[in-house]
C-alpha cells in the first residue's frame, strides 16, 4: 500500500508541466524600470565621442610570427633573442596552416624551439643578460624565446644598463 502511494505521488510529480506565465508587456517592462534603478537599461551619452582604435595598430604589427610549415603563433616583437642563421626561414614570414596558442606551438616544435626565463629588469634592458647564456645559445640550433611565467616577453637588448662610474 505505502509502495503504490509512493509512485503515485512519484509519477504525478515527473508529469506536471510547468506553470504557464504571461509574457511581460513593452509598459510593464517600462514600469518596473522607472521603479527600480538596477533594471534601467543606460543609453550612451549623446555627445560622447566614439570609441576607436588606431589605424596603424593591430597585434599582427606588433608580433613576430613563428611558424614550422604547418602551424604558426605569435610572439611579441623583441621576445627572439637568438636566432640561428639556419632556422631564419622559420621566424617573421606569411603565417601558413594553423594558428596555435604559444605552449601548444612550443610543445609541438621543441626540438628547433627553446626559451629562457627572464625577469623584468633583463626585459626592460636595465639588466644584462648573462654573458655564459648568451655563449650557450651559440652552441646550440635552437631559436631562444624570453619568457617570463612561460609566456613570451619583449627584451629591449638595445638599451644598455645603466652603470655608476667614478672620477
């Protein structure tokens, strides 16, 4: 007897619909907007200037594409800090096939790809990077990328660090 009640009220729960409700009306809406200030919808300023973006910036522009004939990704302009003579034909060309994120592509093509972790002084120039790395780098056929936190940062290698010489 218990069982039989028991999926009864079981059965009569899984078939009853969902209550019908009216769709809201175009004044309605507006009511309750004008009472409450969380549901007003904001209009842009009719005198605010629009939003727009340079023509002469794109992320293309401003990163070096690295590609292995199949898949390519981008890093940014300056994160290259050696580049074999060899493997030039791999660095800044028309990206061809896929684009893959950066750990992905690096995974992929470890074997002519390497990095070195930089901190953010060595990326801003304000401190070398250390010369036996440098001379490491020659040894090996590998393209460097800087890194910092696994993903790749601009180095300015251009700029000098800055030295206190007396007189």
């Amino acid at each position: 007897m218990k069982t039989t009640l028991i999926l009864c009220a079981l059965a009569t729960s899984v078939f009853a619909q969902q209550p019908i409700l009216p769709r809201i009306t175009p004044q309605e809406l507006a009511k309750l907007q004008q009472s409450s200030p969380m549901a007003r919808l904001e209009r842009p300023a009719a005198n605010a200037a629009p939003v727009a973006r340079p023509d002469d910036q794109s992320i293309i522009k401003q990163s070096m594409i690295l590609h292995d004939g199949t898949n390519w990704t981008l890093v940014p302009k300056g994160a290259v800090i050696f580049l074999p003579e060899a493997l030039k034909n791999r660095v800044d060309v028309k990206p061809v096939g896929t684009l893959l994120p950066w750990m992905e592509f690096l995974t992929k093509n470890i074997s002519w790809i390497t990095t070195n972790e930089v901190s953010f002084d060595q990326a801003a120039g304000n401190v070398s990077l250390p010369a036996e790395r440098v001379a490491f780098w020659a040894k090996q056929d590998k393209i460097v990328v800087a890194v910092h936190q696994s993903g790749p940062i601009s180095v300015n290698i251009a700029k000098q660090p800055q030295t206190i010489t007396q007189r």
